[in-house]
C-alpha cells in the first residue's frame, strides 16, 4: 500500500461506485471508512480486501443520528477526516411526474440530498475545527445534474440541488481550507445501469440501449480529485461512456 494520505468517508460504499472508490482510494494510501445502510456487504468489502484495511460503520444517511454517529466512529478511531465522498444515493421512482406520489418524492430526496446535506455538514464542522484545519468534500452528481433522462423528475431534481450543494459548500468552504467538487457520471457500469445493456428511453421516445464505463475508470477519477492538494480544486468533472447519446443529439 502507498503511504497515508489521510482519513476519507465513502458513503453508498456496499456496492457499484462506492465500492470500486473505496478500495481503489484505500489503494492509493487513504485510511478508508466505508458507510452504508446494509451491514453485510460492507462487511463482504471488508473481508475481500483484507490488505486494505477498510473499516465498515453501517449508516442510514437519511437518519440525522445515524450521521452524526458515523462521524463521531470516525474521528473516535481514526483522529480526523480529510475526505468525504458523497456517494450514497437512489434512483427514484419512474414515470409520468403526475403519477409520482409524494412519499416515492420524498424518499429520494431524503437520501439523494438530505442525505448529502447532513453529511456534509458533520464533515463541514470536523474539518473546520480539526488542527490542522480543512479537508476536500467530493459529491457525486450525475449527468442529470444538467441535463434530465425522460420520466426521472425526482431523480433529476436532487441531481441539480446537489450541484447548488456543492457550489454552496465550496464557497463557504474557503474560508477553512474546505474545498468542495462534484462528479458527474455517465453510464458506470453497476447494477442500477443494468437495463442499459437492453435498452432504456430515449428523449424521442425510442428504446435504446446505451454504452456503459468501467467502475474502476469512474473511481481512477474519484482518486484523482481527492489526491489534489487543497488549494487546488475540481470544482466539476464530467466522467462518461464515450459513445452515450448525451453530448449534442447523440
């Protein structure tokens, strides 16, 4: 293993992205806290990847306790925290917006920006107060931060918050050394994107199948705004299938 780099949050680390950072920054010399709401596949990350060292707190992003005790656990165990992916997050419901139902709204809200919110807020005041001071924020967007997939509003409504989110904290931010970033991912290849091999609506109404990317090219890039020193910042980075119908007509 390289040596420490400093103490970093993965937060959705059970699997897909979360996973594939965790370990690939844990590699890169990072002491790596895995969080997520299912205990068992933290703990089957833990077990495969015994030369890392990851250390799995299970945590409910949408519980406001559940999150400051991940924060309390890490800093307790490890002294402080430099990093914080914000990666846990959920589909939402599909459909026509006037068939969504509040509670289906509400519940992707709650994880994909509450759950970034309180988050970054326990990161946000331990890196403000820990000597020495500051710390990097990463957030995990997605292309529907800019531009929507047909029939996702609740989705595509976090993903643009969580872009005022992360403009927010980087401003707030400077004043401590805190540097916030956003990563803006096209097609990683994970379970969610399964149907994509298949085929998934288009904005002409077509079904078609889209082209995905490696787990490991998305979390490369995850590595690499985290390695920056702090007076250097991504501030938006877009990491994409080469061949997805995003850019221009497609």
């Amino acid at each position: 293993m390289a040596p420490q780099k400093g103490i970093a949050i993965v937060t959705g680390a059970g699997s897909g992205i979360g996973a594939a950072a965790a370990t690939t920054l844990a590699a890169d010399g990072w002491q790596v806290v895995v969080a997520g709401r299912r205990p068992d596949p933290l703990d089957q990350l833990v077990h495969d990847h015994p030369e890392l060292q990851l250390d799995a707190v299970p945590t409910d992003v949408t519980d406001e306790e559940s999150v400051r005790e991940l924060f309390r656990t890490t800093v307790d165990r490890h002294g402080r925290l430099d990093l914080l992916f914000n990666n846990a997050g959920t589909g939402g419901p599909k459909g026509d917006l006037d068939t969504i139902s509040l509670a289906d709204w509400q519940a992707c809200v709650a994880v994909n920006l509450t759950g970034a919110f309180l988050c970054t807020r326990e990161a946000f005041g331990q890196m403000r107060r820990q000597v020495p001071g500051g710390g990097r924020i990463i957030n995990n967007g997605s292309i529907s931060a800019h531009v929507p997939r047909p029939q996702s509003v609740a989705y595509s409504a976090t993903k643009h918050a969580i872009s005022g989110l992360t403009k927010a904290t980087a401003l707030d931010g400077r004043p401590y050394d805190i540097a916030c970033g956003q990563i803006d991912i096209g097609n990683a290849d994970t379970e969610m994107t399964g149907q994509m091999a298949i085929g998934v609506l288009q904005a002409d109404g077509s079904v078609r199948p889209e082209p995905r990317m490696q787990l490991a090219d998305v979390a490369k890039a995850v590595v690499y705004m985290a390695a920056l020193p702090l007076d250097a910042n991504v501030a938006t980075m877009t990491v994409m299938a080469t061949k997805m119908p995003y850019v221009g007509r497609g």
